[in-house]
C-alpha cells in the first residue's frame, strides 16, 4: 500500500502537507519543521500533534505512475 499525504496545494501540487497515514493512523502536522527540493523530489521535515517527527518525500516523475509519489519516514 502507498503511503498517504493529504496536502495543501495552491499554486503547484503539495505545497503543504497537513497529515498523512502512518502504520493505519492518521496523523495531523503541528509543524513543518523544515522543507526542501532534490532534483528527484521535495521533502518536508514534520511534527505531529503527538510531538513524533517524520520526514515525508515527494518523488517526482517515477517511471510507470502518473501521480507522485510519497514516502513516510520516522525521523
């Protein structure tokens, strides 16, 4: 199963994570700790309410899918 990230998207596409699906919970972002781009992929360094921080990866142009693609990791 792909991990989930639900995002706030203005003016391009995952401007702002605001939770995501974490071992079957949905976890809502306190903070963005910091956030960056690779040529590959825009990453978010997060907390959640619950005080957890993960670091959230969104892959770009993967060969064979249409839509980006996230990965969820606990930092």
């Amino acid at each position: 199963m792909a991990d989930i990230v639900e995002c706030h998207s203005g003016y391009t596409y995952g401007e702002r994570p605001v939770a995501f699906t974490w071992q079957g919970q949905r976890l809502m972002i306190a903070n963005i700790i910091s956030r960056g781009r690779t040529p590959q992929a825009k990453w978010f360094r997060v907390s959640t309410a619950g005080g957890q921080v993960f670091e959230l990866s969104c892959l770009e142009g993967i060969e064979g899918s249409k839509e980006p693609v996230w990965q969820i990791r606990p930092f």
